[in-house]
C-alpha cells in the first residue's frame, strides 16, 4: 500500500473517495472545504450538515457521490468530536477505524485524506499528517502468515493532501516518520504473533543479526558456554528445563559522535510453561508472547537506526524457554545471580525477572547514561491497571515523568507504580540474599523492587508491559492480539534526548 502526502487542491484529487472532516461543535467549513463544497453546490454545507442533520459526533461518517463534480468518485464525511478534544491521539482512532471502513465496506482502491482536524490548533501540520498516517498503517495490520486465505487491502493507494505549499514539506515528514515507526511496529506484533515453535531463541537470534547487517548495526550473540563463563546463572538456571539452546543478544547502533548513550533491555522467554511451577491450561495459551519485551526493543532499534539520531542506543535480550523437565531448576534451589548476590527460588513462574537480573547486571558493564527495561512481567500489573495502561516504575521521577509524557503524546498510557526500600523485606529469604517473590500483595512494586537489586544505574526505569503487549480485544487504534505497544513511546523518547 503506497502512502504519501502531496500539496494539492481537495476539488482537483483524483480518487475512489475524498475524506474530509468537520467538528462536532464547530461544523463551518474550512478554505478548502469550502471549495469543495462551492463546486458541489453546497452538497456538505446544505444537503449533509443541514438537511440531512450529520450530527458530527466522533468516528460517525456519512458517504455520498460526487456526482462527478470533481475528480474524486465519492464524498465521506466524518465526525471529529468535539474541536478542544481533538488531538493526535483521537486522530489516530479515527484514521484507523475510517479506513477500516473504506477498505472492507465500501472496496475504495484509492483514497484521498485531508489533514483533519487541523483547524482544531491542537497540532501541527507534521503532527496532524504523521497521526493520520500511523492510524492509517496499524489499522490495515492483520496478521494472516498462517492463514490459507490472506486479507489482501482493496486499497492500493493513499494520498494526504495539504492545500497550502508551504506544508508539504512538513506533511511529507510526518508521513515519513510514520512509516518508519509502523514499520517497526509492524517487526514486533508478527514476532509476538509468531507461534513459538518459530519464535526460538536460536530463530530469533538470527533474526536479529540479519535485519542488523541490513541496518548497519552491530550485533553479538552469546552462546550457553559463553553464558556460563559471563556468570549468567540466574538466566541459565530459568532456561535449563529446555532442550533449545539459550542465547543472549547484543545489537548497537553507535553513531559517529553520541551524546548519550542508552540501553533498552527486553525480556526474551519465548515460552512460558511456568516450569515445575506449572501455569493452568487457560494461563500457558498466549505464553509465545512473553518475548514482548524483546520484540520491543528489537522493533526499537530499527526505528532508531532509520532515523538515525545522535543518541547511542544498545538492545539486549537473554533468550529462553521456561519448561518442566527432569533437567528444569526447582523451588528451594540457590542460584548465584552476575552480580554475586543469591537468590532462593520460591516460584519457577517467577522466571522473567531471573533473566532480567543478570542482563541489568550486563547493562552495568556498559556504563550507560539511562537504562530502560521492557517485560512482560507480573500478573499483578494487568489486575491493577488492566490491558490498556502499562506500568513503569523506576529510580529517577524525572526520567519516569518524562516517558510518561512521551508515552501520552504517543498515544499509550503509562502509569507510575511505586517502589520503596522496605519492599526488600518482602523478598526475604532464610538462606540467600533474597527470594525470587514476595507475597501476594504489591506484585508489580515488588518484582521491581527485586530488579533495583540488580543495577547500579541512577537513571533506570522498569516498564511492565504484561497486560498491554497482547490484547483480548480492540482497543483504539489497534486490532486484537499483539499490540507492539512502547515502540512508539521508546522510539519517539530516544529521538527527544
């Protein structure tokens, strides 16, 4: 699907269907809405607003023939909601589910957009033209790879048209912009939606290394024995039941004179059964996604390296499969995490922050300025804030508050969850330093309280994507399923530094 934007008169696009918009509370008619509507002899202004009575609210669309009037074969016209209301975050909704509409219901082949809800002063034009486009790409995703029957789009061809010269430069920015991070996103959903039989360690990892040599990145892997000489025990430990082969992996973008460097650490356990601590059937049936932290960070330093900033940015991943076996490390087993500190198994579910521990003590080595971490981590984390807020917790407020911030402008929610000293006590152990679990109360505060135990860095922020990596039904923008959530927030954060 060709996507661009162009300066353009609105009466002189030639389409299946011109998409315009007008508010709720606000329904007069812009410049170039006004043409339009002149050529069509008041056909909006006349016929759709005031006789017919389109009420304008948010999402709602009427479609009507141009009569050939103009070169675009047929009118839609869509509600925007109220004008304050209206920001990038709306605007995404309503592209994503407009051209679901134009694309299934009505077979439009070639669309045109204008850049809607401008006239709301809520946005600029670079801004107005990269949310619709991202609306536009994550509505159409579907994930068909191992269907027999593919949802090929009936669009072909997609035109936002700017009718002022002197934006087209900005709306072809955020065009662009757009698709480098729906591309990304795009890279994360089809690796969580991935079966697990694919979606290996070992396949991953050499995933990885190619999309790298294309980027230009640097990549490193690491092997068991390697692990085991770099202390790796803790994550060596999670992945032992298993026969596949664990690996760790390091991707750099580097670029000629950085002026910080970051590292984004995913957590990478590519199924989890719970190990001896075995999850209920219902629990284990979308286990392939508990490597979203790893997707994450690998869709990140993509868009990363296609924009190429000067910020140095590291992604790492410690990957494995959590399984029952005769081999699989126990409750009550001690393990020696990199750090030196040791650590009593209560819970072999309790796996993803093992693998986290030794990686955040890797992380250490590369004496970053901020050290960011994506899991699918706690339970607790989806019962307190649900699938559509992501929680994030961490050492420096400032840094937290300005994710957050990044996150809101992005279009995902984020939640600050508290971490105090004295949740240490909950992670008290008879014979080792700590246990790998507290008790049932404060789940995602504590499993991050055990993280802090693992990094040096002041600047370290801990996000929980389990509730809002995969999805159980549509929310916003995004379809069912895997929702490449915190690739914009990370990408759109790093280009801010």
């Amino acid at each position: 699907m060709d996507i661009s934007a162009k300066n353009q008169e609105l009466t002189s696009i030639l389409s299946n269907v011109l998409v315009l918009g007008v508010f709720e509370d606000d329904k007069n008619l812009n410049a170039a809405q006004k043409k339009v509507d002149d050529t069509l002899n008041g056909l909006i202004s006349e016929q759709l607003i005031k006789k017919e009575g389109f009420k304008a609210k948010f999402a709602d669309s009427v479609t009507v023939h141009t009569q050939l009037k103009i070169p675009s074969d047929k009118l839609m016209l869509v509600g925007l909601g109220k004008k304050k209301e209206f920001d990038s975050t709306k605007l995404t909704e309503l592209t994503s589910k407009i051209i679901k509409q134009l694309d299934k219901t009505l077979g439009a082949k070639n669309v045109s957009f204008e850049l809607l809800g401008i006239d709301s002063k809520n946005m600029d034009v670079e801004q107005c033209a990269y949310s619709t486009a991202v609306g536009i790409l994550v509505g159409m995703y579907d994930y068909d790879k191992y269907k027999s029957k593919k949802s090929t789009p009936q669009i072909k061809k997609i035109r936002i048209a700017t009718d002022n010269i002197k934006d087209e430069k900005a709306a072809k920015s955020g065009v662009n912009n757009a698709k480098i991070i729906c591309s990304a996103m795009d890279f994360t959903k089809d690796l969580i939606n991935e079966p697990a039989q694919n979606a290996t360690p070992e396949a991953i990892a050499e995933i990885a290394k190619n999309f790298s040599e294309d980027l230009g990145l640097t990549f490193k892997v690491y092997n068991k024995k390697q692990l085991q000489q770099m202390n790796f025990n803790a994550f060596l430990a999670v992945g032992q039941g298993s026969e596949r082969e664990p690996k760790f992996i390091h991707l750099t973008y580097k670029p000629n004179k950085p002026k910080k460097k970051i590292v984004l650490i995913g957590k990478g356990i590519t199924f989890d059964s719970g190990g001896l601590d075995i999850k209920p059937a219902n629990s284990m049936l979308t286990m392939k996604t508990d490597m979203s932290g790893c997707a994450t960070v690998l869709g990140v330093i993509q868009a990363i390296a296609a924009h190429k900033p000067d910020i140095e940015v590291h992604a790492l991943s410690a990957l494995c499969e959590n399984m029952p076996s005769g081999t699989s490390y126990k409750q009550g087993d001690v393990l020696t995490a990199k750090n030196g500190k040791t650590i009593e198994v209560d819970n072999t579910d309790a796996e993803g922050r093992l693998t986290l521990a030794d990686v955040l003590t890797y992380a250490d080595e590369l004496d970053a300025d901020e050290v960011i971490d994506i899991a699918t981590l706690t339970g607790a984390c989806i019962v307190a804030l649900g699938q559509n807020i992501t929680g994030i917790m961490g050492n420096n407020p400032d840094m937290i508050k300005r994710i957050i911030k990044k996150g809101k402008e992005s279009g995902e929610n984020l939640w600050e969850l508290p971490i105090y000293d004295d949740m240490q006590e909950m992670l008290k152990s008879d014979i080792a330093d700590m246990r790998n679990t507290g008790s049932r109360f404060a789940g995602a505060s504590v499993a991050g309280r055990f993280l802090q135990n693992f990094t040096k860095s002041k600047n370290w922020a801990h996000i929980d994507i389990a509730g809002t990596a995969f999805i159980d039904k549509p929310y916003r923008e995004l379809n069912k399923g895997a929702s490449a959530v915190m690739v914009r927030t990370l990408t759109n954060y790093i280009m801010s530094l």
